[in-house]
C-alpha cells in the first residue's frame, strides 16, 4: 500500500492542524493505522494509532487529549486532528499502516511494527 500524508504547514501554538493520509494501491480497511513524528536530532516517535473500523485508538501520552485519529475507510482515508499545538509537536509527521490484521490485533507503538509508510509532512509551530 502507498500512503500519502499532507496537510502540514506553519501554525501558531495553541492553533490546530489537520492532517490527512490517503493510501492508495489496496483498501486499508484491514489495517491498523498510525501517526509517528520526528522532530529534528530526535528519534522517531508515536503518536496515535487506530484500528479496525475505529473500534480502539491509542495515543502517546504526550498528545491525549489534544489529538484525534480517526479513519474514513470508505475513501481510504486516515486523518489527525491537532488541537491545542504546542512547540513542542513541531516535528515532521509520517502516517505508517500495519496490515492487513485481525480485528484484535493491538495497535503497535513501535515503528518497526508498520509495513508500510507515506513520505511525511512538516509541522512547524511558531510561539
């Protein structure tokens, strides 16, 4: 599958960002999906992730309560919502799938558990 990330830009903090990826090749309905981002010197890491149809997300505890994932499968769709940004999120987001799985399989916080990843989207917030 080939996924596609956008929606960065340049937002001020305390200001919201959407983010969307589109996967294109296979249907992702099977999929868990995730966000990662890498800010720069630092190592690539979690944000959130979702599984089947949306029944279960998973967020680092960094943005919980800020972030929203979620999933339109129908357009194949995965999207972050990013409230309340801080300096601190400013960071290059990549969307990552992990599939196809069971309906029960647990969301991976590991990068090394998605098998497929889009090219990563810039998101820089000013103070």
């Amino acid at each position: 599958v080939q996924l596609q990330a956008s929606g960065g830009g340049l937002v001020q903090a305390g200001g919201s960002l959407r983010l969307s990826c589109v996967a294109s090749g296979r249907t992702i309905r099977r999929h868990i999906m995730g966000w990662f981002r890498q800010a720069p010197g630092k190592e690539r890491e979690f944000v959130a992730g979702i599984n089947w149809r949306g029944g279960s997300t998973l967020y680092s505890d960094s943005v919980k309560g800020r972030f929203t994932i979620s999933r339109v499968d129908a357009q194949n769709t995965v999207n972050l919502q990013m409230n309340s940004l801080k300096s601190e999120d400013a960071a290059v987001y990549y969307c990552a799938a992990d599939g196809p799985k069971t309906y029960f399989s647990a969301i991976s916080t590991d990068d090394e558990g998605y098998n497929s990843w889009g090219q990563g989207t810039l998101v820089t917030v000013s103070s």
